[in-house]
C-alpha cells in the first residue's frame, strides 16, 4: 500500500508487486494513466537464473476490454507460491491442504487456465511423499467413497493390521496342530489311567483290590463320558471308551476267578 501510494505521488519510480492481478490495489494501478506495466523482454532469462521466478503474460484489453488495458501484451515475471506444512503434519492434513488448494487456486484467473494451479513442480523445495501421490493418482481409495474421518480411520486400522498379520498368519499355521494337540491330550490322559489300572489288574496282587479296581474304572467311564470332544475326534473318543469297556471286562473276570 505503502508503496503504491509513493508511486502515485511520484516519490518512486517503480515498484514492485507480489499481489493477484484482481486485487482492489492492482486493479486501480493498472487503470491509472500515469502508470505503466513494464515489459520483461528478459523474462525467460530471469526465469533460468532464478528458478521461483515464472515467465506469466498478461494479454491485451483483459483488464478493461472496452479500454483496451493493457494495450497489448505485457510480459511478466511472478514469484511461485509454495504452500508449506511442517514434517510432523499428518498425511490426512496434507491431503487435506492439497485438495483445499485445488479448490481455491484451480479455477482459471487472468494468467492461467482452469485446472492449471496448483502444480507439483517445485524446484527448490522437496515435495511431501503424501501430496505427490496425490496430483499422481488421487484421493485415496477409501477416501473416494466414505466420509473423511472414516476414511482416514479405515486407513489407520489397515496400518495397524499389517504387523498383526505379520504375526497371526505365521501363528495360524501353528494353531490346528496346537489344537489338535490339546485334544488328544485330553485323550490319552485317560488311556494313560486305563493302562496303568489294567498293569495293575494283571498282577498277582490284584486279586485283593478288586472293589479298588472297579471304583476306578467307575471313575474312568465317568470322567470320558463327559469329555469336551469336537466331532471329528469322535472316533478316538468311541476307541477310548471300548478299550474301558475292555479293563472293565478284564476287572470282572478277575472278580469271578476271585470268587470261583
């Protein structure tokens, strides 16, 4: 403002300004007759010298057509804006301010086209790995479809379930067999009692533990009767309960030859 006004009162010759063409200010510089648009006839050598420097034209009569201003075109150079964010900002955040920019910047003005800004081209300055995926491929999937905050949560669940999974598919290549082992050993506890009973059975001294013998055998079929078994298992569970069925057997044979 400050410099504006010098130049209209004539304390300076030219100034220089990084404002939109459309603002009050400029708009006013360019319809007053004392002031003049210099001509960069080096635009293009300023641009390779100094790189956030950009050749723009502005094209004859598309400030005031019925006036005619400018009178014709008039080369220029512009700065680049960058839209910087800090290294700890969120990806959502930075898709965020990308799209909040398309929005804004990308409608066509007196320089650029529709669709034209903002661009990914930065030479001094390394774009966020985020923001260049997303002028390369676009919002992210889950973002196309679902609102936001579900979006980003969706995607926040997926990058804590890709080191889960690296540890529950190994473990569930571990898990049938830890299963399958868990149930037999629920099986051959009992098949352990029954032929220890049954070494008893046979011994000569068995023939004095006969209602000892049949307690436990009570308590065996007891126990196997009530045994949590999946149903493909039954087949061990039915060859458990017939070799009980067979000491049982063996302990009344024993009693009769006791009796006899």
């Amino acid at each position: 403002g400050d410099a504006a006004a010098a130049l209209l009162k004539g304390e300076a010759d030219a100034v220089f300004l990084t404002m939109a063409v459309e603002s009050e200010l400029v708009q006013k510089l360019l319809r007053d007759p004392n002031v003049a648009l210099l001509n960069f006839r080096q635009a293009d050598a300023l641009g390779r010298l100094f790189p956030y420097l950009s050749k723009v034209v502005l094209p004859a009569g598309v400030v005031d057509l019925a006036r005619n201003i400018p009178a014709s075109d008039v080369t220029l150079v512009a700065p680049a804006t960058s839209l910087l964010v800090r290294n700890d900002v969120h990806p959502a955040i930075v898709r965020l301010l990308v799209e909040a920019a398309k929005v804004v910047h990308g409608r066509a003005g007196l320089f650029q086209r529709p669709g034209e800004f903002p661009v990914s081209l930065d030479t001094e300055i390394q774009m966020d790995p985020d923001a260049v995926r997303y002028y390369a491929n676009g919002p992210p999937f889950f973002e196309r479809y679902l609102p936001f905050w579900l979006a980003v949560f969706v995607e926040r669940m997926a990058v804590m379930l890709i080191p889960i999974a690296t540890i529950l598919i190994p473990l569930g290549k571990f898990l049938p067999a830890i299963y399958r082992w868990r149930v037999k050993q629920r099986i051959f506890y009992w098949y352990d009692k029954l032929k220890l009973l049954e070494r008893k059975v046979a011994a000569d001294r068995g023939r004095d533990q006969i209602w000892a013998f049949k307690a436990e055998i009570s308590r065996i079929e007891e126990a196997v009767s009530v045994i949590p078994i999946p149903l493909a298992y039954s087949d061990q569970l039915y060859s458990l309960r017939a070799a009980v069925d067979l000491v049982r057997n063996r302990v009344a044979a024993l009693e009769m030859a006791a009796v006899a």
